[in-house]
C-alpha cells in the first residue's frame, strides 16, 4: 500500500463516514482504517444533520474531524419523486452545510452514483461520457405524472442522485468563499461487486446479494431487469473515496468508478470455471454496455497513486463475493 507521504490529510486523522452501515459505506469505512486513519462511522438513519455539529465538538473536541464522507443515501425505492428526490437533496447539502460550520473540516467528499451521469440502457443511444455528463433525461421521467407504478422506483432513485450531486455542486458553488480551504469531491461508483464485511452479521446488502443468489440457482427479476452495464468492486470504489479524500491536487471532481464491462452471461461463466461440476442457469444475459466512460482512466490512476496496479477484475471481485459459497 502507498504510504500515502503527500496527503493533504495526515495519517490519523479522524474521518467521518454516514451511512456506515450500508454496502459502501462499510468499505469506505475498511479503506480509510487500512491507509491509517481513525474512522467515526453514523448509521443515523434521518435527514436533518443539527446532530452532526454536535457529534464534532462532543465527541471530538474542536478542531477533530478531518473529512466527511457522505455515503448515506434514500434507498427505498418509493417510485413517488415528492417522497425520495426532496429527501435525497436535503439529507446531501445539510451534510455539507454541516461540514462548512467545521472549519476542521477541510474536504467533503459526495458519494453519488453512476446514475448520474449515465443510464445503461438498450433503449438509450451509446454515448461518450464525460465528467459533464449528466442524466437529466431521468430527472424528468422521475418527475413525469402519475400512477407511480413500483416499475418507476429505480428511475426515482437515479433521479435523487443527479439532484443531489448537482444540489452539492451549486451549494459549494455558491458558497465556497465563505469555505476557500473547503474542497469538494464526488464519486460516482456504477454497480458494485466484492466480499461483505462480515458474511454472519451484514449478509450480502445491495447489489452485492445477486452474485450469491445467481450462484444458488436463483434468476430474479433483477438480474433480467438489469442490462450489461459496468461494475466496480466495492473495494476499489472505497479506495476512490480515500484519494477524493485525501490526495492533492484533486479538487472539485466527480470521480467515476467503472472498472470495467460486465453481464450476468459473464458472471455465470466464471461460476462454472471455478466450480465445473455445479450445475448453474442457463445463459440468459449478452451483449455488453455501448457507453464508453472516458473519465474511467483517470480514476484507475487515483487506485495506482494508492498503491494498486489498477482496477480489481470482475472474475476477483465475484469470488470474493460468493467466498464461503463453495
């Protein structure tokens, strides 16, 4: 691992993690105790952060927390906008309003998704993109009258996203001469793969609960309802919030998690190399994801500046996903 010498934010400083009980949140918690830093985890699950300023000063002292990272998010699929977009917008700028009351606080790292900049879909034309690439296509269709069939749920949750990453940027836009040494980063991760923390006590949360089900035998109708589009291991994708983190020279960024492309055909094919006398699913899933993520480089960069070799490849991350399985 990098020894990290050029960190804005030394070794040992504390850092704040929401939502740390979630799939990300965990790893991003994981990642910043592996390069060194004392973590502070909330699983508070509200949206009002009065309680944040009170957490800094009680629990710290002044002058404590280095770095907010906010990966709490509304996860309820409601397809209804007025009861997730609104939420979402509030729950990520009192986040970062409460970071700028702290002037311990120097960097405020957003984690969005790649819902925000792309959609993968066969219906939608391949596109090139880019660090201004922003789904607001989804926003509408988010927003589009009723009946708010359960269909619409994933749209109102790609949706929140755009809006409240674009709520962050006009926030700190609009205010950062109150905070000049205030520096904001965002991270984009798209579907996410990898080995749960603690098998026994967290389960497999999110979309990592898909590998394992697929292995068992089982095809929902979100592994048909989900099109080739890109993964990033969860790993990985915590180490690209230690770099917004901590690294120099990285300011006022979206950082884009995509490791590389991948469909459920794929996955089943590393399930029957390494397990060969199992009998799994038929192939049901082909093709792959036409968009071409061009910042995607730049963030295998940030992992090599940690001292990675690059991203971590789908047949690691679905092994470590389904360890214990087999």
């Amino acid at each position: 691992m990098s020894p990290l010498n050029n960190a804005v934010i030394p070794k040992g400083s504390t850092i704040l993690v929401t939502g740390a009980n979630g799939l990300m949140g965990s790893h991003v918690a994981k990642q910043f105790l592996e390069y060194g830093y004392k973590v502070r985890g909330t699983v508070r699950d509200t949206t009002k952060f009065s309680w944040l300023l009170d957490l800094f000063q009680k629990d710290y002292g002044k002058d404590r927390v280095s770095a907010v990272i906010h990966t709490a998010s509304i996860m309820s699929f409601d397809p209804d906008p007025t009861k997730v977009i609104p939420f979402a917008v509030d729950f990520a700028v009192n986040a970062l309003q409460a970071a700028y009351k702290e002037p311990s606080v120097k960097r405020f790292v957003f984690t969005s998704s790649s819902a925000a900049a792309v959609v993968s879909s066969p219906d939608i034309p391949a596109a090139n993109i880019t660090e201004d690439s922003w789904t607001d296509f989804i926003v509408d269709e988010a927003w589009a009258d009723p009946p708010y069939t359960q269909e619409r749920g994933m749209v109102t949750y790609a949706a929140s996203k755009n809006q409240a990453e674009k709520a962050v940027w006009k926030f700190h836009e609009e205010n950062r001469h109150e905070r000049p040494d205030l520096i904001v980063n965002t991270v984009l991760p798209n579907f996410n793969f990898g080995r749960s923390l603690d098998r026994e006590k967290q389960g497999y949360p999110s979309s990592s609960g898909l590998p394992p089900s697929l292995f068992n035998g089982e095809v929902t109708h979100f592994h048909t309802g989900l099109p080739p589009q890109y993964f990033i291991d969860v790993d990985d994708a915590g180490r690209l919030h230690v770099a917004a983190a901590v690294l120099p020279k990285l300011e006022d960024q979206r950082i884009f998690g995509f490791a590389g492309r991948f469909n459920w055909d794929t996955v089943l094919d590393i399930f029957r190399k390494h397990v060969p006398g199992r009998k799994f699913p038929d192939n049901f899933s082909g093709g792959e994801d036409g968009n071409e993520i061009i910042p995607r480089d730049k963030a295998e960069q940030l992992l090599r500046d940690l001292g990675r070799s690059g991203w971590t490849s789908l047949e690691e991350s679905i092994l470590a996903n389904i360890e214990g399985l087999y």
